[in-house]
C-alpha cells in the first residue's frame, strides 16, 4: 500500500484482490476505490470480480485509458485521469 496525498494505492500484483489487500483497503475506508488493470479480457474479467467483492463497501470507479496496460500511460495522462475521476 503506497500514500500519494490524500490518495492511497494498494498494488494487487495480479488480478486477484487478496484479503490482505481487501483488509487494508477497508481499514482505510475508502471514499472510492478506482480499479485500473489491463484493457484486455483478463482485465475486465479481474474489474467485474474485484468490483463485485467491495462494491457494497465502497463506490467503484473504472475509467477507460488509451493503453493496454495503466503501467504504460504517461504522466500526462495520469494527470488527465485523475482529474476526470476527481471530477465525476
């Protein structure tokens, strides 16, 4: 689990949400969890598990990003997003 200002990432190392990743999210209490995987079939499969298992928790974002992988998008873009999803 990693705290960049007031927002905190919990990287799943796979497409699995653990419950010691689960544990430290709730503990946290989160206003909203936003799920960036890979844009590929394994990806969504992994956002609609993931989401299932803490949507009655907390509110799930999943934004759309030009790249297959969110590890590939450059600063610029993540600034664009985050802004977007601070904005919804």
């Amino acid at each position: 689990t990693a705290h960049f200002d007031n927002h905190f990432a919990v990287a799943l190392g796979g497409k699995t949400l653990h419950d010691a990743a689960f544990d430290a999210i709730c503990k946290r209490q989160p206003k909203e969890i936003v799920l960036l995987l890979d844009m590929d079939s394994h990806g969504r499969g992994a956002v609609q598990t993931i989401a299932r298992k803490i949507i009655e928790y907390v509110t799930v974002a999943v934004p759309t990003y030009s790249t297959k992988d969110p590890n590939e998008l450059s600063y610029a873009e993540v600034v664009s997003l985050t802004r977007q999803i601070e904005k919804d």
